[in-house]
C-alpha cells in the first residue's frame, strides 16, 4: 500500500510583498490545474496557510468536491516580507544563502533543511492516516525541492535534472506537479514539476 502525494505548487502570485494573493494568470493556471485533477479520485487536500496557496486550493477544491485542510508545516522556509524593511534584493540573497548552506537559519522562518523536514512530517502524518489514497498538497516551491533533497538521493534527484542543487530554486513551476508516493515511510520520486497539463 502506498500514499500518492501530489504536491503542486501554487500558481503564479501577483507581484508584492508579504502574503499576495493570485494574479489574473495564477487563476488561469489554477483553474486548469483543477480540470486536470478531475480525472484522478483525489481522498483528501491540504495547503499551506498562505493566501496564493490557499486561492490555489480552493479552486482545485471547487472542481474537485474536495475539502481542504491547513498545515502551517506547509508554509514556505521564507517569504518576503516575513522582515520589516526588508528590501527584495535583502530578501533573495537570504534565499540564496539558505539554500547553499542547508542549515542556516535565517533571523525569521527556517533553515532548508528544517523547512523539508516539516513537510515531511507532515506527509509522514498523512500517510499514516491514508495509506492508499491519493492526496494533493498545496504549498511552495522552494519547500518541495527542501523536502527532495533531505529524503531522496542526489542520484536520483540529477535524474530529474541534471543540476538539481545547484539549480533547485529555478526548477518547479507556477502549478507544475511533483508526485512523491510513501510507502513504510519511505519516500519515491515518481515525477518531478511537471507542467504539461498547463501547455
């Protein structure tokens, strides 16, 4: 028996500081994200608490008929504005130093290593409480290459792309799909962001 996680990420936000919500083409891309879920019997859905990720959920939800559930474990390692004052360029060289060093912990949110940890955890649970189901997972880009790179192999992960680490912050896509099955707690990468159902 396995869990089959379908991790999205949330579609595209508009351009702002702190917690934005969807811009015109996010919706776009959501909503075709949800007619795409249509064709699999989904059991359950859980997001990030974060506006874009929520919006992002909750159109999937519409289409689906599915209930939606919060995680804070889902929410992204950093965002910014999470700092006060914090310039853009502040926030991304941030970004950047935490995902080169995996166990820094920068002055507000998590370390990388940290913020995968959480989302593990968090499938780990629901696993434990869906053994064979097919759950989809709204949260954030940068948390699920986190979460890759803490349990699958670098092997395996430079399958997918051949520059997985050092190009992990540019790899998943606005709505781009990762599906992860968990089997005795043990997690596989089936497919990494992918975006087909969006061209």
């Amino acid at each position: 028996m396995s869990t089959n996680f379908y991790l999205v990420r949330h579609a595209k936000k508009e351009k702002g500081i702190e917690d934005v919500a969807l811009s015109s083409e996010g919706l776009l891309q959501a909503q075709v994200t949800a007619s795409h879920f249509c064709r699999i019997p989904i059991k359950k859905m859980i997001s990030s608490p974060l506006k874009r990720a929520k919006e992002t959920a909750q159109i999937i939800a519409n289409e689906t008929k599915t209930t939606i559930s919060e995680d804070i474990r889902l929410r992204e390692r950093a965002n910014w504005g999470d700092i006060p004052g914090q310039t853009f360029e502040e926030f991304v060289d941030l970004w950047n130093r935490c995902t080169h060093d995996r166990d820094f912990s920068p002055p507000v949110g998590d370390s990388a290593r940290k913020a995968g940890e959480r989302l593990s955890s968090c499938l780990l649970d629901l696993s434990a409480e869906h053994p064979q189901d097919n759950i989809i997972v709204v949260t954030h880009g940068g948390l699920i290459t986190d979460f890759l790179i803490n349990v699958i192999a670098e092997e395996e992960l430079r399958k997918k792309h051949p520059h997985f680490i050092v190009e992990q912050s540019n790899l998943v896509s606005e709505c781009s799909i990762t599906r992860v099955c968990c089997v005795d707690g043990i997690f596989e990468l089936v497919d990494f962001a992918n975006n087909a159902h969006l061209l």
